[in-house]
C-alpha cells in the first residue's frame, strides 16, 4: 500500500475515479438505453442503484489501494529473511 506520507492521496483519487469511469458509463448508457426503447421510468430505478453501488465499490477499492495489495506481490514483504 502507498505511504501516506508520501502520497497526497489525489493521485489514487484520480486514478479510481479514471479506472471507475467506463463501468459507470456502460451503467448509465444501459439505464438510457432501456428508457429510449419506451419501457417505463421504473426500469431505471431498479438498474441504476445497483451500478451505483458497484461503482462506489470499486471506487473505494482502488483509491484505498486494496486492488494494488492483492495484486502484489504473492510471497510478501519479507523477501529479506531468506537464507
């Protein structure tokens, strides 16, 4: 994880909300989209709080830095201890 000395935290900030950004888009281009074929304005209150939700998740997790924990790498930090 970054160190938040170093970090600002704009960057992780920008870079979530660069990395969310399609996800949201194909979400509220979905919502449009059902509403263009003429169904009804329910439809896109029962699609559209989900995408939120998940966009709002993701977010979190790449501004947190979770995905970059996970993503590392798999033996750990303590490459110093081997022999």
């Amino acid at each position: 994880m970054a160190d938040p000395e170093t970090d600002d935290g704009t960057l992780n900030r920008k870079r979530a909300a660069l990395a969310v950004l399609p996800f949201l888009a194909l979400g509220v281009g979905n919502v449009v989209l059902i509403l263009g074929w003429g169904l009804d304005g329910i439809w896109g209150f029962l699609l559209l709080p989900p995408v939120l939700f998940i966009c709002v998740l993701a977010w979190i997790a790449f501004r947190t830095g979770f995905v970059n924990d996970r993503t590392g790498d798999v033996r750990g930090t303590e490459t110093d201890a081997e022999p």
